[in-house]
C-alpha cells in the first residue's frame, strides 16, 4: 500500500463572502401538492421525527402558517409549539396537520432500495 501523497497545507483557501447570503429555506420552493408531498415523503424516510417536524414547518410555512392553523382546527401559537418539535406529539395532531396541508400518510412496503430498520416480536421479524 502507498502513503498518500495529500497535505492538507496544499489545499486554496477560499476566500468568499458570505455575508449576504441567507440559511436554505425550503419554503420558497414549495409551490405544488406533488412538490409538498415528494419533500415530506423524503423527510419521512429519514426516520428521524425531528427531520419531519421540520419538513412540516416549512410546509406550513409555505402554505401560510395561519390558514393551516385555522384548517387543522388549533390557534397559530399551538401550531408553532407543535412544529417546534422537542415535545411528543400526538399522532392525532400530526394527522390533522398533514391533512390541512393536503397530504396524507400511506404505507406501504419497503423496498430493497430503502434502508431496513427491523424490528421484533420476541424472537420473530416483522419483515
């Protein structure tokens, strides 16, 4: 095996301004029910609720946080509790919030391509 010839001294320094630049927000892109739906699909695949939550902010963000409030029947400071994430929400709530926003959850089976969490029954697997 050879040593690797890399210096990390070697690497440009770049010198760039960032100053105007803003954090990424998803929101602005938003624009259709295919697009809001393949987004939340994608952020429920990571499998991280936090992800979701997230993924859900900026939808509502998009949509305009107060009709989706009014639409999923709770006041706008309770949905900003709910999308902050950090608390257990309710699946009652999340139900309620996906459906204000036009979308809704389906199951279906796990593909070779997506990653396998496996969960057991006692000594039996689920898949």
């Amino acid at each position: 095996m050879s040593k690797s010839t890399f210096k990390p001294e070697d690497m440009p320094i770049l010198e760039l301004d960032t100053s105007g630049t803003s954090a990424y927000e998803a929101s602005r892109f938003l624009d259709s029910p295919e697009t809001i739906s393949a987004y939340l699909a994608q952020s429920m695949a990571c499998h991280d609720p936090h992800v979701l939550m997230k993924a859900l902010a900026e939808v509502a963000k998009a949509l305009g946080v107060n009709k989706v409030a009014e639409a999923a029947g709770v006041n706008r400071e309770s949905l900003y509790k709910t999308l902050k994430g950090g608390s257990k929400t309710r699946y009652e709530t999340v139900q309620k919030l996906m459906l204000a926003l036009g979308v809704e959850l389906t199951v279906r089976p796990i593909t070779a391509t997506t990653p396998k969490k496996t969960a057991a029954i006692g000594t039996e697997k689920l898949y």
